[in-house]
C-alpha cells in the first residue's frame, strides 16, 4: 500500500473528506457509491460497481429483485427454465 502523505481528521459524526484530486482521479462524484471494506488493520475505501450475481461480471446487467444479473448468465437461466 502506497501513501500519499495525505491526513484528514474525522468529524464529530465520524465523516472525512475526500482530497479533490483523489475523487477526480477516481471519477467520484458527490452521489457516488463507496464499498468499504477491511483487511487485517486497514480500512479500504473503493468505488462501487454492480456485479453479476453469479458470475461477477460487471458489463451488460440487469436487475432482478434488487439483485444484477449479467446477460450470458440470464441466457443460461433462460435455458435452464426451458428444458
């Protein structure tokens, strides 16, 4: 893990602000999604982006009762439902 000499302190609410030059190398914006996550002692914050349930893929999607499947995934449970 790199540093990038950056220190913010939290708020009373637990809040920090991204550095502008991060959110923008990152393409965040002011609605965007973070996941967090947690590894050994670090905190990592990443940009969220929907997978495919079954597979992970993250390209063509579609939701299903607030769950993405992806469209190859789709198609193999089409032909499932089939047989």
């Amino acid at each position: 893990m790199k540093s990038i000499g950056i220190v913010r302190k939290l708020d009373e609410l637990g809040r920090i602000v991204l550095p502008m030059e991060l959110r923008n190398k990152f393409g965040i914006t002011e609605k965007s999604e973070l996941e967090i996550y947690v590894d050994g002692s670090n905190i990592i914050l990443k940009k969220y982006e929907p997978n495919c349930v079954f597979c992970g893929s993250n390209k063509n999607l579609y939701e299903y009762k607030e769950k993405m499947v992806c469209d190859k995934c789709l198609e193999k449970l089409l032909d499932i439902k089939e047989k």
